[in-house]
C-alpha cells in the first residue's frame, strides 16, 4: 500500500536524507520518497507494518509526522 505523511521540522537536505534512510530500513517498506521543499513523505510498504509504525519511526528520530488526508492534498494543489 502507499501512504502520505506531513513531515514538520526538515530544515535541510540532510534532514531529508535521515529520514529517508531510516524509513527505508524498516521491514516491509518497498519504496520512501521524502520531499523537502513540500515537506512530505510518499511510503510504498506492505501488510507488515502500519502508518502508525512509520510514524513512530520518523517521529523517533526526532522530526513530527501525520499520514495527509485528501483534505491536505487538495490544499497543496491550489
């Protein structure tokens, strides 16, 4: 499945980069796209873990994390 997430507190490609890395090693994740300048996250993962899962991971690390809802997503398209 793919999910949205808001990620808050990126302040740099480095920020970006951590937490694309971290992602990416969890069990269960096929694909993580984190985008700086939006300040989102795309994750491709399986059954293996929820958004909650990733969530706590991100948040972990120390940066804030939500899963974006449609209502999100129409806002940044305008």
């Amino acid at each position: 499945m793919e999910k949205e997430f808001n990620i808050t507190g990126m302040v740099c490609a480095g920020c970006q980069q951590n937490i694309q890395k971290t992602v990416k090693k969890m069990k269960g994740v096929h694909m993580v796209n984190v985008n700086l300048v939006s300040s989102t996250m795309t994750v491709n993962f399986d059954d293996r873990l929820t958004a909650q899962d990733i969530i706590d991971q991100v948040t972990g690390i120390g940066y804030g994390a939500t899963e974006r809802t449609s209502i999100d997503a129409s806002v940044s398209n305008r």
